[in-house]
C-alpha cells in the first residue's frame, strides 16, 4: 500500500511542476520589448500614421530608401552613443502605402563609425 502511495504523490509533484512551467513559458516576456514600442515622447507607432506624425512621433527625421511617391520605404536612424570609441546606430524601416504607415522593421544591429 505504501508504494502505490508514494507513486501517487510523486505523479502530483510532477504534475505540479510540469503546470508551473508551462505557466511561466505561455507568460509573456515584458522586459524584452523593442527599444523603438514606446519612443522617447511617449507616442507609440500605430498603422495609418503620415510620414510626418511618424517622425514626429519618434523623435528623428525619416530617410528616403526607396519607392514611387505614396508608396515609399523610409529609414529612420536614431543615434545611441556607446563608450567613446564606437557609436550605435539602430535604424527602423517604414513602409508607406498610399502615404500611410503599412509596417515597420527593426534593424537592431547596424554599426556605423
């Protein structure tokens, strides 16, 4: 009796631990958020938005990559000054459709000198 006892409690635990994991995987991660979720005024990107409102928004001028006019992707660059032998540059691409915000790219890894 005491085997069949045992197992049972061990099967509980497991059960128990296996539950506690699988909450904390289906959590979401919040300290990981993109740098560019919540820009430094505190206007977040939305779907729609005109090429000013988005620069505006974000707090640095937009650059022409490519694209007809309406229908363009834009850069916009802000710089993070790292130690004083090397500066960051994180750049996010824009897609405009008919002269409205369709989309955005982080491109988390740009150095430039």
């Amino acid at each position: 009796m005491r085997a069949g006892r045992s197992m049972k409690m061990l099967m509980v635990s497991i059960m128990t631990i296996w539950m506690a994991l699988a909450g904390v995987a289906l959590t979401p991660a919040s300290g990981q958020q993109s740098p560019r979720a919540n820009p430094p005024n505190g206007v977040p990107l939305t779907f729609g938005m005109r090429a000013d409102e988005v620069s505006q928004a974000l707090g640095v001028p937009l650059n022409y990559v490519r694209g007809r006019s309406g229908d363009e992707l834009f850069l916009a660059t802000s710089n993070v000054k790292g130690s004083a032998l090397s500066s960051r540059s994180d750049g996010l691409y824009l897609q405009f459709r008919k002269g409205r915000l369709a989309g955005w790219k982080g491109d988390w890894g740009t150095i430039t000198p």
